[in-house]
C-alpha cells in the first residue's frame, strides 16, 4: 500500500454546511455571521456582530439618509448615447440595456432633492453594482446638474460615492466628466454653498480624482476601500504586498484625506450635524 | 543611442538606406535620374504610411522615445527660460516641469510632464509618471503665473499618473482633483497641448483649460489600450482591438468635440525634426494666445464651465 493512501475518513469541516433558502439569508462575508434580510435592513445593512458594512445601492440610502417620502428624484431616465459606438467582448449598449433590466437603475448614479431631518438638501447616490459604479457622460452629466440645482437652490450639496472610477467604454468622453463635475463644483464653492462628499466602499479612480475628494468634509464608512490606482495595480508596480489596512478609510483618515469615520447608523446625524454647524 | 524604428517604418527606413548608397555611387555613375525617381518614391511611401497609421500605429508614435518633449519645446520656441522647483509641501516631482519662459511676444507660464530618453533619465524622471507632489507643483506654478497676470501653457505627455504606495498615501486622487477644481477657475488664460500620450486622470490633472490642442500622432483617453485590453478582454493581447474601440487619436478626439484642434507634424512624426515641430505649435500657440488675452477673466472661466458642461453623450 502507498505511504500516502488515506486510511482514514476524508477531512470534513467542523460544522455542518448550512442550506439557505435563496433570498432571505445573507452571511457576513468579515465573520461569516448569518443574518436574516429584515434583520440586515434594521441594522442599515451591516453586520450587528462585527460591525461590517454591505455594500449597498441608492435605494438603500435614500431610505437611510433622506426623510421618509421626500426624494424627488432628477433626470431619472437620462441613459447612455454609446459616443464610440463601443465592442469588447460584449455590445457597450447590450451591457447598458442588460443592465437597466436586471437592476431598474438607468445609471450608476441616482440624483434628486430631499429633506434631511427637515433640511433641504441636494443628494446624490452611487451604485456600485451598475458597470462597477463607473462614470461615463451619464453620471456626470447628472452630478453636474445636481450641483447646479445645489448652487441655484442654494441647498446643501451630498453625493454619496462608490466607484470604480471612469467608465472605459465612453474613452475620453468619460474622463471629461472629472472636469465638468469639478468645474461645477468650484462654482458651488464660490457661492459657499456646503458639499459634503460621502465615501463608501469602494470608491476609486476617476471619481475619487474629481468630485469624491472635493468636498468641503470628508466622511467614509469604516474600512471601506478609497484610492486613486486599485491595489492589484500597485501591487504590481511596486512587487511587494500592501501593508494591512491600505487604501481603507482608516488609512486616509490617518493620512489626512477624511475627516470623519462615520458608521452607518450615524451618518444622518453627523451630516446633519455638520450642515447647522456650517450654515 | 540607438535609432528607434517602428515595424511599419521599415519600408521607409529601406527605402532611404537604398537612396543613400546610390547617392554615394553617383560619383562616379551617371544616376541622377534614378536617384530622383526613388526621392520621389520615398516621399510618396511616406505619406501614404503615415496618412493611413491605424490607431495602435498612432499610439507607438505618440511614445516615439525620440519624440521631442515638454523641455524640447521649451528650448525651441521660447527664451529666458528659468525652470522652477518644488510644490513648497514634499519635494520636486521631476516628472513634472515648468517656469516663466518668453514666448514671442508674450511672457507665459510653461507646465508640462517630462519623460525620458533612455533607462537612467527615465528613472530620474519617473517615466513622466507624477505623484501627488507634481499636480500640486504644477498648481503652484499655475498660482503664481495667476498673481503675475500670465497664460499658462501646459503639455501633456504622460502613461499616467503614478500608481505607487506613496501616492496613495500623500493623496494622488485629491491633488489631481483639486487641480482640476482650480483650473477650472483660473483667472488667466489656459492652453493645453498633448504632445505625447494622454492618459486618463494623469493627464487631465493639467489638462483644464480654454483651448486644448493635439498633435497629429499623439493619443488621449480614459486609458491606456493595455490597460484596456487587459481589464476588458482580460488578456494584454487585445491593445490593437482595445485601440480601436477607445478612438483615442487627434482626429477621433476632435470628431468627439473633445479638443479644439490638431496641430500638424512634420511628415514621419514630431520625432523627424524637433525645430520644425516646435516651430509649428509656437505658431498655433501665439495665435491663440493672441486671442485669448483678450477675453476677460469672468469670461474665460464663464467660457471654461461651457467648454466642459458642453462634453459627453447621453439620451434623454
């Protein structure tokens, strides 16, 4: 007999592997934690035993930051023009309109007006899960527009970020939107009207390099990933590991990029806090 | 150090080399008439390869490592050049370079990326990729020319910002965003040129401004079409498809109302003769300049918000 034949049982896992009904449980990917769905959403999406934060979209946080019934909602149905007429391994507009039907979201951001606590604000809100949050001409041309409702209204201005940076399939169209938004945004500055950029994970790119880190405070959800160029690149730039902890709210806090870490279920109050400090 | 020559130069290359022996011959041989049939060849071959170039071909010109930059221009067609150090914060990013130069008749504030020419100048020089401590060199420069009531001119020839440990950690993003944020609002005139590569937020990061011009060979995106390739095809085989599907030339650029105009190179590429390149954008630039001078600072950064507002593509 072989020296390496295997005489005993094969090697199981301690616990048993658990069976979910597709749709009402999620587990915390930090402490594998199972939670209920109603449970996740009375905790605003993350984990009540270790803190960890899900990614979540604009629905989720127009519910968390905005008073119950006050999002009107702007430019809702702007959508792509597809300017290079682009193909990768894929039709750019067949991604796009795969993309409207799977999640009900024509971009990867959704503008508006609302009320928080009772103030009025600007707001707007990144979804990540739409081409990776990325910024093509339709989410500048939203934001832009935000900040001009922000800066004609004279209301308070909150874009909540969560990018990969700028959309590929739109080439130099997309990396305009860096200029057009920030060049808003110094409009809104001069006016001195308050912008309040919140940063969740993950936010990098073209979007952390334009409107993201213009705002007059900071705020990041803990640890969530914030940089310029994403790590897999600076790994291979560098040849060496990143130390723990790199590129994550912390981070920047530490390195003096973020004002404030705010958890979830605080980010209502400290923005709104914030907004009577400053008017 | 070595000629450079691009695969589809070749033809060109053999051509000329063939051209220069029969001159060396027709000292002694009556071949006048064959030496001036194939300089008439050599020119055609020329522009037929260079007016057909497909967008990868532009690319590899645009990264010509003999192709004049940002200092090659400022030694040819400016005077009194006094170069400037530092961002006052960190230290002297030498990817980055500028100062106050006479250009003509105007006195203007030159800003550019600057690369190198072979391995250890290209190290010095951190291949024209800046860290944060370049952008924020690059908008002191650009304060000050503001104070003097000075243009700014900047050149844009760039693989990109640099994508290392320490530019995270000094704010690669913030200071490339907050440069775009005070150009925006800059109160003298701004030209911007790309005489190379143009790639994504590396390049933008000095890139606002009231006029943007290309040079015929040069390419300008959101990324490079390696990088492209290797994020959308997920193989690095694919730059020549990703090339193409980026329309990242001058031409495609000012197709997309994204530049302003295409400034001409000398036939063969910028890289042919340094002086005439040079001496063709000095032109364009003293002509915009002339024009822009004129307009009130409210107006250009009333124009620059337009210019801007103007770009991108989307359904209603």
């Amino acid at each position: 007999m072989a020296w390496f034949k295997r005489s005993k049982e094969n090697i199981s896992p301690d616990t048993q592997k658990i069976e979910l009904p597709d749709g009402l449980w999620e587990k915390c990917p930090e402490c594998s934690e199972i939670i209920h769905k109603k449970q996740l959403e009375v905790n605003l999406w993350t984990c009540a035993k270790c803190g960890y934060h899900f990614r979540i979209g604009s629905h989720e946080y127009i519910k968390i930051l905005i008073d119950k019934g006050s999002f009107r909602e702007l430019d809702k149905k702007m959508r792509s023009a597809d300017p290079l007429q682009f193909t990768d391994t894929k039709k750019y507009t067949d991604r796009i309109d795969e993309t409207i039907l799977k999640l009900n979201l024509f971009d990867a951001v959704k503008t508006g007006t609302g009320k928080l606590n009772g103030l009025s604000i600007a707001f707007g809100c990144m979804d990540f899960k739409f081409i990776g949050g990325s910024m093509g001409s339709v989410v500048g041309e939203k934001v832009a527009r935000l900040v001009d409702k922000a800066y004609k209204s004279k209301i308070p201005l909150i874009i909540v970020s969560s990018s990969g940076g700028a959309r590929m399939m739109e080439g130099a169209f997309s990396l305009m939107q860096m200029a057009k938004t920030s060049a808003r945004l110094a409009r809104l500055a001069q006016a001195k009207i308050p912008y309040i950029s919140v940063l969740t994970d993950p936010t990098t790119g073209g979007t952390t390099a334009s409107y993201a880190m213009l705002g007059d405070f900071h705020i990041a959800e803990p640890k969530a990933l914030i940089g310029f160029a994403g790590p897999r690149v600076i790994k291979q730039t560098i040849g060496k590991d990143l130390p723990a902890g790199f590129q994550r709210s912390e981070f920047l806090l530490e390195h003096g990029f973020v004002d404030i870490i705010s958890p979830r279920k605080e980010l209502k109050s400290t923005i709104y806090n914030l907004i009577t400090l400053v008017s | 150090m070595a000629k450079t020559i691009l695969d589809f130069e070749k033809p060109i290359y053999e051509l000329e080399a063939k051209l220069e022996e029969m001159r060396k011959l027709s000292d002694n041989l009556d071949i006048d008439k064959e030496i001036v049939k194939i300089e008439e060849k050599v020119k055609q071959l020329k522009e037929g390869i260079y007016r057909d170039l497909t967008r990868w071909q532009r690319v590899q010109l645009a990264r010509h490592p003999e192709r004049p930059f940002t200092l090659d221009y400022i030694y040819n067609m400016t005077e009194n050049f006094i170069e400037l150090h530092g961002d006052r914060l960190f230290r002297d990013d030498k990817a980055i370079v500028g100062g106050f130069v006479q250009l003509g008749d105007y006195k203007v504030m030159v800003i550019g990326h600057q690369k190198g020419r072979d391995t250890k100048t290209n190290l010095y020089r951190n291949f024209g990729m800046s860290n944060p401590e370049g952008y924020r060199k690059a908008l002191r420069f650009m304060k000050l020319a503001e104070k003097f009531n000075k243009p700014v001119i900047t050149m844009i020839d760039t693989p990109g910002a640099f994508p290392g440990l320490e530019a995270e950690e000094r704010g690669q993003a913030e200071a490339i965003a907050k440069n775009l944020f005070e150009m925006s609002r800059l109160r003298v005139p701004i030209i911007v040129t790309i005489i190379g590569e143009g790639a994504s937020g590396g390049a933008l990061g000095i890139g606002v401004g009231d006029r943007i011009l290309m040079l015929e060979n040069c390419w300008y995106s959101v990324i490079s079409p390696e990088s492209c390739s290797s994020i959308l095809w997920r193989s690095w085989d694919y730059k020549e498809q990703a090339a193409e599907a980026l329309k990242l030339t001058a031409p495609d650029l000012l197709e997309q109302k994204l530049i302003d105009r295409i400034i001409p190179e000398p036939l063969g590429g910028a890289h042919k003769n340094h002086q005439e390149a040079a001496g063709i954008l000095k032109a364009v630039l003293l002509e915009e300049l002339a024009q822009l001078t004129k307009i009130k600072p409210e107006k250009l950064i009333e124009g620059r918000l337009e210019k801007f507002g103007k770009m991108g593509a989307f359904i209603e």
